[in-house]
C-alpha cells in the first residue's frame, strides 16, 4: 500500500514538474521577446540590454565554470527525483 502511494504522488509530482518548467519556459520566450523589442530600440551607456544581458552571463560562467552544475537543468533533476521515487515505491509495492 505504502508502494503505491509512492508511485501515485510521484507520478503526480514528475507532471507538476514538466507542467512548471513548461510555463516558465513560456514566460522566458515572451520576456524574451519583449527584450529583444527594448534592446533594438533603447541602447544604455552605449550597450543594448542584449549586450549587457550577455556580459551578465558570461561573468556567471566565469564565477560557475563547472559544466556539470551549470550544464544541468533544474527541471530534469526535479524529473529525475520523482522517476527515482516512483522505482522505490515499485520496488516497495511490488518486490518487497
């Protein structure tokens, strides 16, 4: 019983996952745009925000140089949590 509880909330948590890195991803794209529109026609001490928000990035590179953190997505370790509860509570309802 308690195996299957494992399964039922994980499954449900790995959804509510994807669904938010779905929307977020949503709201990037349209933010971004929005940039894209403030940059072409807005430059700030003579860079666009696209210069500035690039500068910005390289300087988190330099300060985070390890690909295995930075390289990683958030929302793929969140999925891979809840899969890797889901087989516990298999191996709980099933083998044990």
């Amino acid at each position: 019983m308690v195996g299957v509880f494992l399964i039922a909330v994980n499954v449900y948590g790995l959804l509510m996952s994807l669904k938010h890195y779905e929307r977020s991803r949503l709201h990037v794209t349209v933010a971004s745009r929005y940039r894209d529109v403030l940059s072409d026609n807005t430059p700030v001490g003579g860079q666009t925000l696209n210069e500035a928000r690039e500068s910005g990035h390289q300087a988190h590179r330099e300060r985070f140089p390890i690909p295995l953190i930075a390289g990683v997505r958030a929302y793929a370790m969140w999925s891979g949590l809840h899969l890797l509860l889901a087989v516990i509570g298999s191996w709980v309802a099933f083998y044990r």
